[in-house]
C-alpha cells in the first residue's frame, strides 16, 4: 500500500521541476536579449545579417500561422458572401422580372403604336370610315368564325358594312348593338367574298372554310391559272366590301383552285374600322341642280 505522504512528494518535485524550467527560460531569455543588445551595440551589420536568419528559421511557422489564420478568416468571408449572395441573388432576380416585364410592355406600346399608325393611314383615304373600333373576341375554336367589336348603332354601324384592319379585310358586320355589333369573319363557311388577283386583276371567288385558311376558285379561266404567293383583293362586286381591300396570299393549290391564309388576323389586330358597303349612297337622288335665268344674268 502506497503511503500518502508519496503522492505530496511526487507533487513537489514536479512543481521545483516547473519553476527550475520557469527560471532556465528566463534567464536564457535575457541572456539572449544581451547578447542581442551587445550585437546590436558593437556590429550592427551582424545585428541585421541575425535578425535575417531568426526570420529565415521562423518563417515555414509564420507560414502555416498565417494559413491558418487566412484559411478561418477565407471561411467566415465565404459564409458571409454565401448569405449576402442569397439576398443578392433574390433582389437580381426580382429586378430581372421587373425588367422582362418592362421590356414585354415595351414592345406592346411599340406594336400598338404601329397598328394605329396604320389605322390612321386608312381613314385618311378616299373612304371616310364609320368608325374605329377594338376586336374584343374571336370564335377562333369554333366552326363558326364571328368577332365581337366595341362599335355599335351609335357610332353609326349598320348590319352588313365591310371591317377590315390595317392588314386587310375582317369580315362584315352581322348583328349590331348599340355599343358592340357581331363580325361575320371571311373565313366562316357562310361568308363569300368577291376579289381579283393584284398582278392582273383575275376574277376570283373567296369563301371560308370554317378554319383558318380561305377557298379560292378562279371564275370565267380554263385549268387553274393560280400560284402559289398570288396575293387577293377585294373587287367590289356585288356592292358590298370596297375594292382593292387585301384580302390573303396563295399558300397551296388544288385540283379546282386555291388555299389562301388571309393577311389580317383577327386575334392579332388589336383596331379595325368599319367602312360604309361599296354601294352605300348609290341610290340616293343627285343634289338638285339650280336652274339660273338667263335674261337675268344678260342684264335684259
């Protein structure tokens, strides 16, 4: 059995071991900053070549001192960039959605602009339009083709007049309100549309097919005399569309004719005018003539 008094001794000699090692490094420590302060004193070029090899010795340590010190300063700057980086990113993307949006309102004003630019073109033609209006629906799933506008009997719409856009011919009005009144599209099985070709004014025949696409037959011609890329206008027979009105362009032949995409897209127009029908005002009387009195105007 160890005794007690063992343990106290073991403690004492380890605390005289550690104050013998306290002192020896003091005393190496000022004997080294004389003989320093001696160097320095005596030869201070020696002084300068030892300040470079005690910088030479300890530099690896100051090495991998300052590597680690970067390493944990690099980690907390990557933890701070990686959190700002997540505000950043969400504030570049909502500025982004901003912007997109910006740009796609843009192009809207810019193709609105456009086709009122063109709308006013027309109404300062020969023929006075009724009235401007905006397509505020389409039947375009359905095997009938009508449009609604925002004109109606009070603007001076009728049933049956021509509506046409910038890029050419609508259809005719159908049923009139007194603020809206319902398009009868050209491509609707019901309506035909009288026209000739640009190039040589062939006589042609339009109807609708209840898709997106128009029939055309030649009338009065031998074979089919169409080709692909002829372009259609209106004729004005039968005294209803204006002539010279675009109507659509040869896309494909058949056996009796022709297939024609029209040139105006009733989903796309954003404006139509409503024209008077060819033959308005053809029946009203001539203005009277004033009949003067000759003798009168001899001065008998």
């Amino acid at each position: 059995m160890a005794s007690p008094n063992d343990g106290r001794h073991s403690y004492a000699r380890r605390a005289q071991y550690g104050a013998f090692a306290a002192y020896l490094v003091a005393i190496v420590g000022i004997i080294t900053g004389l003989m320093a302060a001696i160097i320095w004193v005596v030869d201070p070029v020696g002084f300068a070549n030892l300040r470079i090899l005690v910088a030479e010795a300890t530099a690896p340590v100051a090495r991998t001192v300052n590597a680690g010190t970067g390493a944990a300063g690099g980690i907390d700057d990557s933890i701070a960039a990686w959190w700002r980086a997540g505000s950043q990113n969400q504030a570049l993307r909502e500025d982004l959605t901003r912007a997109r949006r910006m740009v796609i309102h843009a192009h809207g004003l810019e193709a609105e602009n456009a086709e009122l630019r063109r709308l006013l073109a027309l109404t300062r033609g020969d023929i006075r339009p009724i009235a401007t209006a905006q397509l505020l629906s389409t039947s375009a799933n359905s095997t009938r083709r009508y449009a609604i506008i925002d004109a109606g009997y009070g603007d001076g719409v009728r049933s049956g007049q021509p509506v046409r856009s910038a890029d050419g011919l609508i259809g005719r009005t159908l049923e009139v309100g007194p603020n809206v009144a319902r398009v009868l599209l050209i491509t609707d099985q019901q309506n035909v549309v009288p026209a000739r070709r640009a190039r040589d004014g062939l006589a042609l025949l339009v109807s609708g097919r209840g898709d997106e696409l128009l029939d055309v037959r030649a009338l009065n011609a031998a074979g089919n005399p169409l080709k692909i890329g002829d372009v259609l206008h209106s004729s004005g027979s039968g005294g209803l569309y204006q002539p010279r009105t675009p109507i659509g362009i040869i896309i494909r032949l058949t056996s009796e004719g022709g297939l024609a995409r029209p040139l105006a897209d009733p989903g796309s127009n954003i404006g139509v005018i409503v024209e008077p029908a060819a033959n308005a005002g053809l029946d009203e009387p001539p203005p009277p003539v004033e009949q003067r009195d000759p003798i009168s105007e001899d001065g008998n």
